[in-house]
C-alpha cells in the first residue's frame, strides 16, 4: 500500500510530483504530503520544506493550495499518499516525517516490523518523535548516522540491516540538496533518468510521463539518484546494474476517457483485456504457445500438482483456475489463501508447481508465498499483469494478463483477464500432458476465444443491471450462493458487494446452506444466485426453492431466454451462455455491474473504497 514518487533535477519539481499523486493515489489515500530541499540556501544549515494533509480523498487537492510556499526552484523533493497502518490517518501521521534537525526527510511504503524496539531505543538516546507511526523510526536512525560524517546513501545503507519487515523507502537531506536516496526489501520501487533529472516512484505509471528509462531495484539494493544519473550499490558497498524495465502501455490509458470513474471504463475495457490476454497464446484447434512461461514443455509434463496461491479477488480466480487444470490436464490441483499457506508446514517436492496469482505482482502474501514454495523444492511461477513487477522477477517463469493499467481499487477487468490466463495455463498444460482428447481440447479453446465477444453482449445489459441495482440499493443483507464454476462466482460477487456497498454480503457453496446459514434467512433478505445452464443447474434450482420457502427475494445470474429459470426468481441478470468452465469470465460481469449500481446509489465513491488500497504490500 502507499504510493511513493520524488524527483531531483525538474524544474516544476512539486507540478510533476502532485500529477504522479494522483495516479498513485489508488494505492491509499488517507493522508499525503510533500517534503522538499532548497538549494538557494546554505546547505549547512537549512531545513526541509514540508507540507502535508489528513483530508482523505481531498488530502492531495489541498497540497495542491500549499505548494506556493514550495522553495523556488526546488533541489530534490518526496512524497507519499498513505494507506494507514501504523497510527490513524492524522496530519501528524502523515508521511513525509522528519528527523529531529529536520534536515532529513522519508517517505515509506510496508511496515517495519521492530519498530517498536528501535523507538525504544531512539526514546533513550534522545530523540523526539511526533509520530505514532513505524516509519519515522528510520530517519532519527538515518539522522545519528549523519551525525557522524557519513552521506546519505551510506547512512542508509548502514541502517538497512538494523529493519525487520518489508518496506520501499526514499530519503531526501538538506546537506545533499540534488540527492534523493531510495532502498527496498519486499515491497516495490521503481527508479528512472532523463539526461537532467532524476525519478523514484512505486509504480511506474507515475514515471511514465516523465521517462521511460526505468530500472528496478532488488531487495536491499540503495540508489543514489541525482539529475540524469542514478548509482546502485548492495549493502556491502558493491556497485551493481539496476535491472531495465520494460513497459509496453502509455499513461494515456489511465485516464478515464469519458467515463463517470474508472471502474465503468474498466468494466467497459473488458473484452479487450480477455481478448489481449488470450491472443497468440491460444488457438482454436487447441494448440497454445505461452513464452514468458520460459519453464520448458518437459518440464511441466513432469508437473503431477498444480497449487494456485493468491488473495482477494485473484484467490476467486486461482479457485477457477483449480477447476480448469482438474478438467483440462488432469493434474491435481488446489487453490489456497497465500497468507495461510505460508505460515503452515506446506508440502512440496519438484513434481510441484506453484501459481502465485497477483494483480500488480507486489502482494506480500503472495510473494512470502511463492517465497516459501521455493525454499520448499516447488517450481514457481507468478500470475501478474505488471511486467517486472516484484514477483515476476523472482519466479521460475511468468503468465503475464495484458489487462493494461487498472486504477480502480476493486478490481475488475484484472480479474477478467487473470481468468482468461488461468484457463489458457490449464489448456497448455492439457496439450502437453496429453491426459484429454485433442478434439476436447480444440472445443475448449473455442469456448475460450468466445469470451471477448460474449463479455461484450454482457455489458451491452449494463442498464438492465443497474435496473437490478437500484431495485435493492437500500438491502443490508446479501447472501450469494454458486455451485462448481458458479462458487468462485458467488464469491467475488459478495467481496464487490463488501468492498464497495459496505453492505454485509455472505457467499456459500449453495449446497452447503443447510447445513448452518439457512438459519441466517428471512424474509427480505437478498439471495443471489449462479444459475447458468450446466450440470449443477437442477441442484442449484433445488436451492433455489430452499430460499424461497424461507422468505428470500431471489435474484439469478441466467442464461440469456431462460424463462423456465426466470419464473423461478424475482430478478433476472441475464448473460449470453458459453461452456460451464468458462462461464465465470461471463458470470461474474453482471455481479460487479450489481455492487457498482448499488454502491453509487448509496453515494459512495466507486473508485477509492474505503479502508482500501489497490496494492496491499503490508501483512
């Protein structure tokens, strides 16, 4: 969580530094602040412009009045827009902090995890913190290693082993006036040069109007960057090469073209994002190329389990994904929360593929995960769609969605696009264990390549959603039940419904009501129900009348002409039909139209949910 960007070397230093905010504002919003050198004044002894604010979603619009008393011009400068963990979203707690000279500034995306004991510490010797927060621990322990001649960049790089936890930190000293310095373990920082300037940021969308020169730093690497040049040194005073980044889309795709917010021109970009994601890699005879896989063909023939590992919305995905690889390879296949897999004793051995699902290739979950699957003798491979991204670069190979850069916090066409890609990998892994007949395969592809065209006709019933929506805006409670394809469906429809309704949404498998949530039912209460035509289709029904012989206003995902289905529910959000296995790419469409409708409805803000982040990079 947390969005850091600063710049050394620009002329219109904070015009720049607010524009990268607000793209990085996704990644919390509780707080912001800028901090900033003045190279005018004597660098001996002046102190750090700073201003920050608490407004919440107005915090960077405010800034915005307060960067007219910002040095003319501005040596190097930092910011930040903060997600709250340590501490509540205050002024006080607003990043950037400084040291007790206030010569020295940081900004901190993670937790340390002994901050506790380092205050400790720092309370003994002295120190006067103003903060509740973990970070500001770091810059008193920067600020005694000034104290004793050393430059920035080695005061950091002495500090860094004294940190316990994941963190991605930049640093800006009044002693260095054209000097930021920037380390990371874990969470994610991104560096990059223009022949004058210098720039640090936490995701690259926020660099990419000023340079496409980008680098990626390795954990316990510290850069020094100053205008039109950075050096990276490892802790032991190394200097290394910072890793290129590519980066294939422009920043002109997170706008939002003419849309309300960016989740109607997410949902809207879709089909694009499940086409993009299929295309070159799938082919309607069944054949399936995918190259940043890089893990050879024998390799995976050896796989005998396939264990997806992810959180939130990508758990929803790697539980179809699951289904996929049982039905196409044949493999066993499971799909666990990757904040609990790693704190069990999980077994693997070199039969074992593990599939870290993330949308931004930075969840901390995920990564210690993937992580420990390795220690553990697993292969592993990570699901992202940031190429470069943390994860991406530590795993044996790479499924890369080409969903485009997503700005809503509730993700929605990432989480189309990770379905397109889990159920492409299990084709793949289908051709080459060659455990399914070719002929079953070549129908499977088909069905996959269908999914562009039939997301398209699903969002052409957005007003027919809403109609849905608005008919329960003012509903408390939700339950939303699925069975097989339709579980994981059900379960992302009730996290949308949570994340952006604040509405208490349960998702069961719809079997499973009987045996102890029946009794939460009454009358008035909302259930929401998987009934596509599959298999299931007579059990699900079945549950269907359950609810309805308690009270239940009944609400169904059907196939489009399915009066029989119809007449059973008092609504009807209708989609085009395609094979049981892919339906959750269609499925779940009509599910986020329902939470969008209902959370507008209730006058909340679609885009920035509260108690939120887009990247969760904290435990």
């Amino acid at each position: 969580m947390c969005g850091i960007i600063g710049v050394t070397g620009e002329q219109d230093a904070c015009a720049l530094l607010l524009a990268g905010l607000e793209l990085l504002e996704y990644r919390g919003y509780d707080s912001a602040g800028i901090s900033a050198t003045d190279p005018a004044r004597d660098a001996e002894t002046t102190t750090l412009w700073r201003v920050r604010a608490a407004e919440h979603a107005g915090s960077i619009e405010r800034l915005r009045a307060l960067v007219a008393d910002a040095p003319q011009p501005v040596g190097s400068a930092i910011a930040h827009t903060r997600w709250a963990t340590h501490g509540p979203p205050t002024v006080a707690n607003a990043h950037p902090h400084l040291d007790c000279t206030r010569r020295l500034a940081v900004v901190h995306n993670g937790i340390i995890e002994n901050h506790r004991e380092l205050a400790a510490g720092l309370d003994e010797r002295g120190h006067e913190r103003t903060s509740a927060t973990d970070t500001e621990v770091l810059v008193h322990l920067v600020e005694e290693q000034v104290a004793t001649g050393a430059g920035l960049a080695d005061a950091v790089a002495r500090c860094l082993p004294a940190l316990r936890g994941d963190f991605a930190v930049a640093l800006i000293y009044a002693g260095e006036p054209d000097v930021i310095v920037v380390a990371r373990r874990t969470s994610p920082l991104i560096v990059g040069v223009t022949d004058t300037a210098g720039i640090v940021c936490s995701d690259v969308s926020a660099a990419l109007a000023t340079t496409r020169n980008l680098f990626a730093l390795d954990d316990d690497q510290v850069a020094e960057i100053r205008p039109g040049t950075v050096v990276v040194r490892d802790l032991a005073g190394r200097r290394v090469e910072p890793a290129p980044m590519t980066v294939s889309w422009s920043v002109q795709r997170a706008l939002k073209g003419g849309y309300a917010d960016f989740m109607s021109k997410e949902m809207h970009e879709q089909p694009r994002a499940v086409g993009d994601t299929l295309l070159g890699r799938v082919h309607a005879d069944g054949s399936t190329e995918i190259e940043e896989l890089v893990i050879g063909d024998d390799d995976l023939r050896k796989v005998r389990r396939v264990l997806f590992a992810a959180c939130g919305t990508s758990y929803h995905a790697s539980l179809v994904g699951r289904q996929a690889v049982e039905r196409w390879a044949r493999v066993v296949a499971d799909a666990e929360v990757a904040s609990e897999m790693r704190y069990r004793e999980p077994v693997f051995d070199e039969e074992t593929l593990v599939v870290a699902v993330s949308q931004s290739g930075e969840t901390v979950d995920s990564l210690h995960a993937m992580r420990e699957a390795r220690r553990r003798g697993a292969r592993v491979v990570a699901l992202t769609n940031v190429v470069d991204s943390v994860m991406a670069r530590e795993a044996d190979g790479v499924l890369y969605t080409r969903a485009g850069p997503e700005i809503g916090v509730a993700s929605t066409k990432s989480h189309l696009a990770q379905l397109a890609m889990v159920e492409a990998f299990a084709l793949h892994l289908g051709r080459l264990g060659a455990r399914v007949a070719g002929d079953e395969l070549a129908r499977a592809a088909q069905s996959l390549l269908s999914l562009p065209a039939a997301v398209e006709r699903a969002l052409a019933r957005f007003d027919q959603y809403e109609a849905v929506g608005h008919r329960f805006a003012d509903r408390e409670d939700f339950y939303f039940l699925g069975r097989r394809a339709g579980l994981p469906v059900a379960l992302e429809g009730a996290l949308k419904l949570k994340e952006l309704a604040y509405v208490r949404a349960e998702a069961y498998p719809a079997g499973e009501m009987k045996h102890g949530p029946i009794s939460l039912i009454e009358p008035g209460a909302v259930v929401v129900v998987v009934a596509t035509r599959s298999p299931m289709w007579e059990k699900v029904i079945a549950n269907v009348e359950e609810m309805r012989a308690r009270g239940a206003v009944l609400v169904a995902v059907a196939d489009e002409g399915d009066e029989e289905t119809a007449r059973m529910v008092d609504a009807v959000l209708e989609v085009p039909h395609v094979t049981e296995i892919c339906s959750p790419v269609v499925n779940v469409v009509p599910l986020q139209c329902l939470a969008y409708t209902i959370a507008r409805a209730r006058g909340n803000d679609v885009d920035r949910p509260r108690n939120l982040a887009k990247v969760v990079t904290v435990e």
